[in-house]
C-alpha cells in the first residue's frame, strides 16, 4: 500500500511563474517530514465548474490554492 498524499493544485500552471514551481517543490520537501509521499497535480481553473469537477476533486487528499493565479475580472 502507497502512502502517497494525493494534493490537488488549484490554478493554471504557468512555467514563467517561480512560484508555482516554488508550491510543487514545496509539497515534495515537505513529504518526508510526514513519512509520506506526495503526489501533486495542478487542476486548471476552468475545470472547476466543468461537469464532473466534483468527482474530480474527491479522488484528492487535499486541495491547495495556488498562489500568484490571474485571474480576469
């Protein structure tokens, strides 16, 4: 049995953006700490209110708001 945390990444990813990079590194540096492995995934923001979203964030562990996200007002 894996004890890998499953931890969804709220936002689009952008390469350009140090700290999106900073939030993926964060969560595997912060693994070992707890014994575990992490395993992370970035979710794009538009999926959110997609058909199915739901179901789609209950097969994570935990969800982590990314920072430094545009977002279009």
């Amino acid at each position: 049995m894996s004890n890998a945390v499953r931890i969804g990444i709220l936002g689009d990813f952008n390469p350009e953006f140090r700290s999106h990079h900073a939030t993926a590194d964060s969560l595997q540096h912060a693994a070992p700490q707890t014994e575990s492995e992490s395993d992370s995934e970035w979710i794009p923001t538009p999926s959110l209110t997609a058909p199915g979203a739901e179901k789609t964030l209950e097969t994570f562990d935990g969800l982590w708001a990314s920072p430094a996200v545009p977002t279009k007002v």
